[in-house]
C-alpha cells in the first residue's frame, strides 16, 4: 500500500467513528424520549407529600462533605434541614477545612461534642470528634469533625457514622428541592422486578437564579457565557444521555453531587474508592461489577428526570479548565481501573454497551478530534484536502451538532419549562452555533490535558480548587430587601 | 362521541407520523432516480437533472451525506419551530388556565359558601353558568380538578356540596369517555375523578383494569376501587396479575386507614401464597390490632420472603404479651431481619420480667451488631443501670463506645 491508500483507510476509519458517534446520539435522543415517556405516565398524577405518611419507608442519611465552606455553610444546612423526609439524618463531614467551618456550624446550631459510637467499616482519615446539637430543632444533624483526606475520604466517614439503610451524597453547596428526596427514594419502593441499588437525578444550573433561605425561588438564565454554554451542554447531558441510558438500565455514573444510594451495597463493595478523583463514577461501576460478579441478581439504577438539584458552575476559563481535566482524570482512571468489563458479556448490556460507549466516546473523543485535526493539517500542507469534500463533511457535522443541541432545548421546554421567554431561546440558538467554534474545542483541550496530567504530570489524584462564588451573598440580598 | 374522537386523534398522530417516516424513506431512494413505477403509476423525479448534474462529479457516499446535511437542517428548523411555538404556547395556554382556574374557583365557591339563601332555580342557574364556562374538553378537566382539589381539601357539609356539585354537573358521560379513552393520561384522569367522588357504576371496566399488565393502571384502578369501598374484603387483591409493590402496599394501608375499612379477609389475605399479599395482611391485621390473627401471623415467622418474615416478626412482637411469646421471640431472633430485630429488643426490653429482660439484652450486647448493642445498652439503662456499667471496661471496643455513647448522649 502506498501512502495515498493509506490515506484513504485512515479516511474511512474517521468517517465511520463519527457516524457510529452519531448513531450513538441518536439512538440516545429516541431512548431518552421512551425513558421519560414512561417516567412522566408512572409519575405523573403521584401525590410525593402521602409518602410522608407511609407505613414502610427507607431511612435515609444525607452526606454532606464540607471543606472551607464557612462562608455558605449555614444557608447550606438551613436547606438541607428544610428537606421532606419522614425518617432522616443529615450528617455535615467537616473534612479538615483550614478556616472557620466547624466554628460557625457549632455556634450557630448550638452543637456540643458527642461520644457517638460507629463502626469503621470503610477506612477514612481519623475522626477527631462528632457533634450533635442541645437543640431538639435541629436534633437530626450530625457534624463530624474528621483530618482531611478528600471527598471519597469524607463520604466514607459519613457513611461509617451514618446508621440507615440509604444514603444520600451531595455536595453541600448544592441546592436541593424539598421533595428531592421523595422523589429519589420511590424507585426503590415501586420495583418488584429488581433491586433498585442507587438512583441519581437531574442537576441544573443555579448560577444568576434567585436564592431565598436556602431555596430557588426565580429560575434566570445565567449571566455569564461559560455557564450558558453549560447550561446546554447540561441538557444534552442529563436530559438526553443519562436519562437514555437510564432506559436501558446501563447508566454508569450518578452525579457526586447528588446521589442516592443501598449503604449495604456501598459497604459490601468497600465504599468510596479515596485514589480516584472521579469517585462517583467509580462507585457506580464498581457497584455494577459487584452485582454482576457476586450478587448475580436483578438490579437497577434508578435516574430521576425532575430537576431536583441545583448547582453552580464555573462561570471563568481557569475553574472550569480545572474541573473539566479531573472529570477526564476519573474517567480514565475509572476505565483503566475496570477495563476488564469492556465488551465482556458476563457484565451484560453494561459490558458490552455502557462501558464500552464510555471507552469510545468518552475517553477517547478528544484524542480522536486532536488527531483528526492533526491529519487533516497534514493533508492541507500536502495538498491532499479536496475542499468540497471537506465543506461537505464539515458541515455534516455542524448541522447535526446543531440539530442534537436544539433538540436537548426543545426537550427541556417540552418537560420542565424552565427558563422562559423569546430572550431565551435568541440567546441558547447563538450559543449552539457559537459553541461548535468555541466551547467544544476548548472542551476538547481540557480533557486532552487532563489525558497528559493523568499519565505523563504527578497531579493525577489532585481535586484542584473549585472557588465557587457561593449563594449566600444574593440569599442575604434578598433577605435586606 | 368524545372516545371516537379520541381514538380518531391517536390513530391521525400515529398516521401522520408513518407517512413523515415514509415520505423520507422514499425521498432518500427517489432523489437519485429519474423515474420511480409503483405498479402502473410512474412517478417522475422534477429535480432529477439537476441533481445530476450536481453529483455527477462526486460519489456517491458523498452524496448521501448531502442528503443527511440536508435532511438535518430542515429537522433543526423543525425543532427550532415546535420549540419557539411550544414555548409561546405553554405560557399562553399556562396564563389562560390560570385566569379559567380562577373564575372556576369564583363560581364554586359562590356555590359552596352563599352569602344569601338560593332558591332552587338560582340554585340551577349557577350550575347552569358554571357549564357554560367549561366547554371543551379541556375546559371541563380544568373544573373536575379544581373540585377535586377544594374536595380533598374541606371535610363536612362543604365537602358534600362538592359531591352534589359534582352529581348536578352530569359529567358521567365525559368521564366515562375518558375511562374508555386510548390516551393513558384521559383513563389516570378518570379513574382519579372516579375515586375522589366515588362515582359508582364503572366497576366493572375498573376490575378489568386491575388486571392489566400496565403498572401504573394497576395500581390506580386498585386505589380507585378501594375508594368506592365495594370490594372491602379487599379479596380482588388475590386476583391480580401484577404483584404490588412495596409502594402500592404503603398506599393500600393508607387508604384503609382513612376510609376505616373495616370488613377485611384478613384470613385470606395472610395466608396467601403471594408474598406481598402476605405482607399486606399481616400489616393490616397489626395497624387494625386484629389480635385474633395472632397465630397465623406467628406462622409466617421466618418465611423465606424477607418482606413477609419482617412483617411477621414485627406484628408477632407488637401483639406478643404472655411468657410463651417472649420466649418464642428469644428463639427466633435470629430469623429476624434488623428492623425486626429491632422491634423484639423493643418488645423484650419492656416485659414484667425484669430479670429476663435483662439477661436477654446482656446477650444482645455481647453477640449482636454494633447498632443493636446501643438499642439494647440504651433499654438497660433503664433497667439496670448499676449493672450496665460492667460494660465500661469490656474488652470488646465497641461495646465500650456503645456504653459511652449512651451514657453521653441518653443522660
């Protein structure tokens, strides 16, 4: 073979990973529509309030990790007290923050030391000591005062110290919707063909959104362009991929920072893994592996498609750089870790579906559009590109990004609705077409990046600071007007 | 006539969408061909010589990714339309409900709460008004729901104005229409209207609906008939296709409980083979304190169903009062799932037998979980006091954090 027929076989080979890749999307938008169809006709009419007063209900523990919150963390825990639940415990990990955390919350909720006994069974950094609050208002809140070690290290205490038979990981900073937890504990009651092992729910984006004590009380469309850019990129995340794959029963990860969980799974398969930066996709997986190798039972993981977590999200090019490259470093870590699941049938559709479309178009995407960027370079400088064959695939390509784009923002408009008005739809259809030029080819560089780091830089286990500009200042705004 | 329509409705949706499928099928064999004979018809391609001057210079592969481009760009328009016009539309049609709601609520409430004495005929024409203003189908789905919600929400006389008002509107035919409508969402609608007035007569098409494999009809044709308190023996349970599930169960229980049904075949239910039939049961028979049925709920103690075994132990332990039972529980701890478990410890620790009670939780320290030895730690210092501090210096570290965290937290 000369090097123009090689050429031409690398031609093909690009050609058919993006069509697979397109297939992938579209097979995702139709699962997603059946997923939530049969969600929206199951869930419809229900009344989540009767759950309140039900017989048999799960125990649940709500996890929060807390590092150097002392700013928000009393709004924070107000939210998480203001939670629907019948038969609840919420359990603040102070993991070692250097400023005021642990402070604030022992003065606010008038907290004394405890000598509350546990269990060690998952291994975490030591636990110094364990509050519990004089003040029977707050009597389900626990605060453990622990070294620092990470948030896999934190979850693990909590989950040693925490006594019920599910438990719910979240970031503290998050907000949660008060009937988040009803929501996200019924799958568990309403399946008898399986064993419901952990359910996850959709995140949104809470930057620019109105915060009163605690709650969003007006969904904005956010300010800033890296967060409006995210807004999109979410819903093509949750609205179209996770709730797809939900469908099949091979979602792979549930969002660290909202997570519902068995604490027996959890602590049969040793808990959170403390070297890995994407823990929570390391859990989920782990956990899948486990049910298939030991348990070789029925199982799900549940998704709830209502909007019940809100977040913020880096609104500057260097957090959101930094976030983009650990998510690329637990991926990674989180393949390699478990490749022998990857088309293996003994794991089912997980092996031979999830796992590998995570393999292909997710770890190795970016490594695939840098090096057809590279080619395609090549092929210019030697003369080789045939210009309306590469206008004609280019565009391809574009209109169908766009196409997939504006059917995740018809699909939130057709089931939530919540951001409103001609503003927003103007502003989200410049977005899509500016974000093929911008947002996904930096996208692109981040992860690359976090590929070196992970396997060429010493900082492959390193979080990086997330400097969140925190709810808190608008809450109190709004609470002086 | 509403149901025809409706089925009329899905069958133009399904239609329309087969014809949009073939219409691009078609198109993406026809773009290429000059003429295409469907039997004695031949249809010719318009655009044929212009495409074919355009391809004739590149591939065909090529050609078909022209065809795709094309084909999504005109489906991003599509979208981008359906999503400006759906946008438009949701708040339109969310500001109208709105207002409806409000006059509905202003109609009723002139009704439920007179400021003066009616006479029939008044009486009459404000029922006749309040037709009036709902007269699409939408329309009057607004005003159901508006009636139910002010229904689950008054108890008395009002709540029984809502019941006539709802006789006087004469909707049995919408409803109907809707029970028997193809579209799922109409059938939830009616059974729920069903279930809140309690209207009779559709109980029969309602048992048929228990038994279909769809969950979600399932379970609300099964509420729907608890509510009309026809089948009180709850016997049709033991019908089903579907098992219930733990959900359906905790709704069961609360609807017996608000409705105080009271004619139960517990017998039936207890000892049937189902396991979530079982459950149902033996909790009924222990929220319903059906002592009686103490011994076939002793029965069921330590079936291989988890669920069936936890509730047995928990109803067993909540009527158990003489010797002969605790001692029974004492043997079958073991059995015992950890919420059960738990309920024993309950049950033991507050026995006459001091004595007893005592040796048993002493046992629970030294052999059972961690979370079991502070439940049974924290019994003891009520018993024994004086004789719980042993623990202080046991050799076994959690039950001397156990002491500790109840000596620190329970004084």
């Amino acid at each position: 073979m000369n090097l123009l027929d090689w050429f031409s076989v690398l031609n093909n080979l690009f050609f058919i990973y993006a069509c697979m890749l397109f297939a992938v999307y579209l097979f995702n938008a139709v699962m997603s529509v059946l997923e939530l169809r049969k969600y929206t006709k199951k869930n419809k009419f229900v009344d989540y309030k009767s759950i309140l007063s039900f017989e048999k209900l799960p125990s649940v523990s709500i996890i929060a990790p807390a590092f150097n919150e002392e700013k928000t963390i009393i709004e924070n825990i107000k939210c998480l007290l203001n939670i629907q639940y019948q038969n609840f415990e919420i359990i603040i990990v102070n993991d070692g923050s250097k400023d005021n955390t642990l402070q604030t919350i022992v003065n606010y909720f008038n907290l004394v030391k405890v000598n509350r006994a546990f269990e060690s069974h998952l291994t975490s950094q030591p636990i110094k000591a364990i509050y519990q609050s004089r003040n029977s208002a707050f009597n389900h809140l626990i605060v453990i005062d622990k070294e620092n070690g990470g948030k896999a290290d934190a979850l693990n205490a909590g989950i040693n110290v925490s006594q019920n038979q599910l438990f719910l990981a979240i970031d503290v900073d998050c907000i949660i919707e008060p009937d988040a937890l009803l929501k996200m504990v019924k799958p568990f009651m309403d399946d008898n063909k399986h064993e419901v092992i952990a359910s996850g729910g959709v995140i949104r984006i809470a930057n620019s959104c109105e915060i009163t004590n605690g709650r969003i009380t007006q969904v904005h469309y956010p300010k800033n362009l890296w967060a409006k850019f995210q807004v999109i990129e979410y819903f093509r995340a949750f609205t179209l991929g996770r709730m797809a794959w939900s469908n099949l029963n091979g979602l792979l990860i549930i969002s660290g920072a909202f997570g519902l969980f068995s604490r027996e799974k959890v602590l049969k398969i040793g808990g959170y893994d403390k070297n890995s930066v994407g823990e929570d996709l390391e859990l989920v997986v782990r956990l899948r592996r486990y049910m298939h190798e030991v348990e070789k039972k029925k199982y799900r993981v549940a998704f709830i498609p209502d909007p019940l977590c809100w977040t913020e999200v880096p609104e500057n090019f260097k957090v959101l750089k930094r976030q983009r490259n650990r998510w690329t470093r637990g991926a990674i870590d989180t393949i390699l870790k478990h490749r022998r699941m990857f088309f293996n049938p003994k794991y089912g559709l997980i092996g031979m579906l999830s796992f590998p479309n995570w393999v292909l178009f997710e770890w190795l995407a970016p490594i695939i559009e840098f090096i057809g960027l590279i080619y395609f370079l090549l092929l210019l400088y030697f003369g080789l590109v045939n210009m309306h064959v590469f206008l004609t695939l280019t565009l391809f390509v574009l209109t169908f990004s766009m196409m997939y784009s504006i059917f995740a923002v018809f699909f939130e408009a057709f089931t939530y609705h919540k951001y409103k008005g001609i503003n927003y739809l103007a502003q989200t259809i410049g977005l899509i077409l500016m974000e093929m030029f911008i947002y996904q080819p930096l996208n692109m560089i981040f992860s690359l990046n976090g590929h070196l780091d992970f396997y060429f830089r010493k900082n492959k286990k390193s979080w990086g600071e997330m400097n969140r500009k925190g709810f808190s200042k608008k809450t109190n705004e709004n609470n002086n007007n | 006539m509403i149901a025809l329509n409706k089925h009329l409705k899905i069958w133009s949706i399904r239609l329309f969408f087969l014809s949009q499928i073939i219409i691009v099928g078609f198109g993406s064999y026809f773009y290429k061909h000059p003429q295409v004979n469907l039997g004695s018809i031949t249809i010719v391609n318009p655009y044929y010589a212009q495409i074919a001057t355009h391809s004739k210079d590149i591939p065909d592969w090529l050609y078909t990714v022209d065809y795709f481009t094309f084909i999504f760009v005109l489906s991003f328009g599509i979208i981008l339309f359906m999503t400006i016009y759906y946008n438009t539309n949701k708040n339109i049609k969310e500001k109208n409900d709105k207002k409806s709601i409000e006059i509905y609520i202003r109609n009723i409430f002139t009704f439920l709460y007179p400021i003066e004495e009616y006479s029939e005929s008044q009486i009459q024409q404000q029922l006749k008004d309040l037709k009036k203003i709902a007269l699409t189908n939408h329309q009057r789905e607004l005003l159901i729901n508006t009636l139910r919600k002010i229904h689950s929400q008054t108890t008395g006389k009002v709540r029984e104005k809502t019941d006539y008002l709802m006789g006087e509107l004469k909707y049995g035919g919408f409803i109907k229409a809707y029970l028997h409508s193809p579209y799922f969402n109409d059938k939830l609608f009616a059974l729920k209207v069903i279930a809140d007035f309690q209207i009779p007569g559709f109980e029969k098409h309602i048992l048929i609906l228990t038994k279909k494999r769809n969950e979600v009809l399932h379970s609300e044709a099964i509420i729907t008939l608890l509510k009309l308190k026809i089948y009180d023996s709850l016997l049709f349970l033991v019908d089903l296709k579907m098992r219930l599930t733990v959900w359906d169960i905790n709704v069961i229980i609360k609807i017996v409980q608000e409705l105080k049904i009271v004619n139960i075949d517990y017998q039936t239910l207890i000892n049937s083979e189902i396991p979530e039939i079982s459950t149902l049961g033996i909790m009924l028979a222990r929220l319903n304190n059906r002592i009686d049925f103490k011994s076939e709920i002793q029965n069921k103690i330590g079936n291989s169903n988890d669920l069936v075994n936890e509730e047995a132990c928990i109803a067993f332990s909540y009527f158990s009062g003489n010797e002969n039972d605790y001692d029974f529980v004492i043997e079958k701890f073991e059995l015992a799932t950890e919420k059960a478990q738990f309920q024993f410890i309950n049950k033991i620790a507050s026995i006459n037998n001091k004595e007893k009670a005592i040796k048993f939780l002493d046992w629970v320290i030294e052999n059972q979980s961690f979370t079991q030895k502070v439940q049974a730690l924290i019994f003891l210092l009520d018993l024994d006091i004086i004789g719980m501090n042993k623990y202080k210096e046991s050799n076994n570290p959690l039950i001397r954090q156990s002491y500790y965290q109840v000596i620190d937290i329970n004084i």
